[in-house]
C-alpha cells in the first residue's frame, strides 16, 4: 500500500499537471483569435501531453492502490500581452512544474518508495523536453521583434508539430 504522505504528493501533482492542460487550453484559445493556427497546432500537443502526464499519475495511483482524490482546477489567464509573453509564461510554468516533480521526488526519498521514485524518473527527463522545446520557441521569438512575416515563418514551422502517446514509467 503506498504510504498516505505519497499518496497526497500524486494527487497535488496530478492536480498541477491538469491545471497545466487547462492553462495550454486557454493559451490555445488566445492563439486561435490572433488567428495563428500553427501556434493553435503547438499548443494542442501541449494540452494532449499534459492530458497524458495527468492520467499517468492517475493510473499509476490507482495501481499503487492509493486513492486518486480530485480537486478544483484554477483559473488559468487568458490574455497575453503579446505571442512572446504568452511563450515567456510558458517557461516559467514549465519551471515551476520542474520544481513541483523535484519536490514529489523528495517525498518519494523520505518515504523510501523506491518505485514511485523510478516512476517520476520519467517525469523528469519530460521536463527536461519540455524545457527545452519551449525555450527554442522562446528563443525564436525573442529573435523576431516585430517581424510580423518571421512570425508567419514560425507559425507555418510551428504547424507541423505531432503529438505521439508518451509511454510512461
Ligand atoms: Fe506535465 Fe509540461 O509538464
């Protein structure tokens, strides 16, 4: 039986990763009334992922025979200054969602629960992905200005990213 201390780190994290869905979701909508699809495109495979990140700890409570307790999803925005703020805010998010898997982890150490730390193993070579898909698009837009065709070159290259089922664990 997992022990109740772990228990409760799957469920705030299972939480973060659901709000995370719900913040890419109204990021998707700011993008889609600035009528940028490739910029719609990139943020649907965020909100897949995150979906996926969220139903992993879920099932993977479930498995541990803990019970998954759901809570209220905050608020997220929904407007961004400009596509460069809304991207700046993506990293920062996804910063903080580092340091929250980071502090799972610490929980899993304490416990001694040796799987649950394998098991966010994954999660931290994700964010390592993560982090770093956002900061090429960070980068890319940070180097464009007020550029409005290099932003049209960025949403057509942004159009073509794929989300593929992660196998977690
Ligand atoms: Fe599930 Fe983007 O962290």
């Amino acid at each position: 039986m997992i022990d109740k201390k772990m228990e409760q780190a799957f469920n705030e994290q299972i939480n973060a990763e659901f709000f995370s869905e719900y913040l890419y979701l109204s990021m998707k909508a700011y993008f889609a009334d600035l009528n940028l699809p490739g910029f719609v495109n990139w943020l649907s495979v965020q909100v897949q992922e995150e979906h996926a990140h969220g139903m992993g700890m879920f099932d993977y409570l479930i498995q541990r025979g803990g019970t998954v307790k759901l809570s209220e999803i905050a608020k997220p925005d929904s407007c961004w200054a400009s596509p460069v703020e809304c991207f700046r805010k993506i990293s920062e998010h996804e910063q903080l969602v580092t340091s929250l898997i980071n502090k799972r982890m610490d929980v899993a150490e304490e416990v001694k629960d040796r799987a649950a730390m394998h098991f966010l193993d994954w999660y931290l070579k994700e964010q390592v992905e993560e982090e770093d898909s956002v900061c090429n698009v960070l980068r890319t837009l940070e180097l464009i200005g007020d550029d409005k065709h290099a932003l049209l070159m960025l949403d057509r290259e942004l159009a073509t990213r794929t989300f593929t089922q992660p196998v977690i664990g």
